[in-house]
C-alpha cells in the first residue's frame, strides 16, 4: 500500500528531475482533487448542479462545479508558493504568481456536459517549467483524476506512467500499477459519430469504415478523461477530429491534448492530430485547439495511413 507522496519521495530518490517543489505542486493539485471529488459525490445534496448562467472564453457554458473546481485548483496552487504560472480552462489569460517555478495548465473539470446525468468527468493537468506556452514533448509531468465508480489519479514522468486510487478511508491515492503499459491493439473506437459526415477528412471515414469491418465496438462517453482512461486500459483509439465547423477540433492543446498525448506515450500509446505528433505542436495561443487521435500504436498508425491515403 505505497501511498502517493511516498511514491513521489522514492521516485525523487532516482529521478533528479523530480525536486521538493515538483512533489509538493503534484501532491497539492491531488489534494485539491480530493475536495473536488467531494464536492462531485454530493454536488445533487449542495446544489452545485446546473449552469452558473455564464459562458467562458471559449463561449461554452459554465457550470457551477466547472467554476467551482476552478477556484479550488487555483487557490491550492497559489498556496504552494511554487507555481509561477497557472492557465485554466475556465480563465481568458494566464495568472502569472512569480518569476521562476513551475507553470500549470489544467481543465478543472472536464466533461462538463456530463455532470448533471452522473456520468464519469474528471480534472486534467500539465506541468512545464517556468512558461506554460511549451510544446508538450517538454512537459515534466501530466496526469488526470477521474471522478467515476472510484476516483482514480493517472501520473505520467517522462520514464513512466503509475496509476493510483482515492482510498476515501484513509484519504491517500494509493498506487494500484506502476510502469503501466497500454495494449498495443484493441477492439473499440471512440469518436462522436454524429458528426461523421461533418469531418473534413475522407480517409477518417474510410478508416472507421474499415473499423466497422473488422468488428471493432464503438464506445463514446463524451468526457475526455473517460473515453482516455478506458482507451488507456483496454487498447483501440480516441479521436476528435477537425469538421467543417470546428477546423481544429474541440480539444484544447495545452490542458487537454498534451498532458493527455503525453500520459498516451508514454504508456506506450500514440498520439496525433493526423499530421504531426501532438507532443511537437509549437503552442501559439493559450486556449489554441487541436485535433486529437491517440490510443494503441496499431490503431493509430492505421488511421495515419488511412489519413495519408
Ligand atoms: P469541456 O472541457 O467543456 O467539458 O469539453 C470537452 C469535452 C471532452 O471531455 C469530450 O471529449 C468532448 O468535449 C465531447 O464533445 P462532443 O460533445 O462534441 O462530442
Ligand atoms: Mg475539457
């Protein structure tokens, strides 16, 4: 039972990379997770269901735990005295605190058209040092936490992926797999399907054709955290593509594509936006979309020769 500031203090032991301020800015973001988490058991008990009746930068509603999951990150993180720059997706610009530290990008909760149907969403979070405008290949660690049947945290260094789970007698997240690998071929595809004949690419409807074919099953949640931490487990791919009325996709690259790609490879995984790999985008803005297409290597290098014609 290694709980995951232990894990932390070990993996320093062996990895340079991982200072006091790194472990204190990860175990602070999952103590706010834990709060968080709280709140998402008993949201339907203290009436933080529903629109806070505002929209955010990108124009999409806001709802009252996306604001409140917000405020709780960011007040934990102020605290640790180490971030020097935050970005949310809920925030226009960035909050810059100091100089020199490290610089956190996050999706406080994403998934947000789930909440109120009690479906699976989650928080996601990228680490860079100093700056947040990076490409995600240089991130020094990203992770999620998915608040579903158990709240489950998801941590990736450059070396390694550990998966862990809130015990809530203890309050620890405690490590179930450490090194974990994802299958390398899978049987599902997750994409929103409804959208099929909106894709601006013929091959990516071809390449699920040929999905079909094979009998793969279709499994789509519409929470990012989910429809990943399922194609993490049980192989298959994950797409977001660009369509004619989102020319980038949906997801946003630095607190939903690149800690996402990065957890992706480094368990083993591919993750693209069908020109380049997702982790060598040079950021241009702060709240900038990307296409997304991450999963197993055989799925996702098939849907590149599908996309390449
Ligand atoms: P959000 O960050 O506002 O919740 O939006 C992102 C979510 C992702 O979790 C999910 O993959 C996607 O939106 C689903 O979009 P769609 O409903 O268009 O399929
Ligand atoms: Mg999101």
């Amino acid at each position: 039972m290694i709980p995951l500031t232990t894990y932390l203090f070990q993996k320093a032991v062996r990895n340079p990379v991982i200072d006091d301020a790194l472990v204190l800015i990860i175990s602070e973001i999952t103590s706010a997770a834990k709060i968080i988490s709280g709140k998402v058991r008993k949201a339907a008990l203290l009436d933080i269901l529903g629109s806070a009746r505002k929209t955010n930068v990108q124009g999409e509603e806001v709802q009252k735990l996306d604001e409140l999951a917000n405020e709780i990150i960011i007040e934990t993180l102020k605290c640790t005295g180490k971030a020097c720059m935050l970005a949310s997706e809920e925030v226009e610009d960035c909050l810059v605190l100091s100089d020199t530290g490290y610089s956190i990008a996050f999706d406080p909760l994403d998934g947000s058209s789930n909440i109120d149907v009690n479906v699976s969403i989650g928080t996601i979070f990228s680490i860079q040092k100093e700056d947040v405008k990076k490409p995600g290949r240089e991130q020094i660690a990203a992770g999620y936490v998915i608040y579903g049947p158990s709240t489950m945290l998801v941590l990736a260094f450059k070396d390694s992926v550990s998966v862990f789970c809130l015990d809530p007698e203890s309050g620890n997240f405690i490590l179930v797999k450490d090194n974990f690998k994802m299958p390398e071929k899978g049987k599902i595809y997750s994409i929103n399907e409804a959208n099929y004949h909106k894709w601006t690419e013929d091959g990516l409807r071809k390449f699920v054709d040929s999905l079909k074919e094979q009998k793969y099953t279709l499994r789509y949640v519409g929470s990012m955290v989910a429809d990943v931490h399922r194609t993490l487990f049980k192989g298959g791919i994950f797409i977001y593509p660009a369509d004619v009325k989102n020319k980038n996709g949906k997801l946003r690259l630095l607190y939903e594509a690149n800690p996402m790609s990065f957890i992706v490879e480094n368990a083993g995984g591919l993750a693209t936006t069908g020109k380049e790999p997702i982790l060598d985008v040079v950021p241009q803005e702060l709240h900038q979309r990307v296409p997304v297409i991450l999963g197993s290597k055989w799925e996702v290098e098939e849907c590149l020769k599908y996309l390449n014609g």
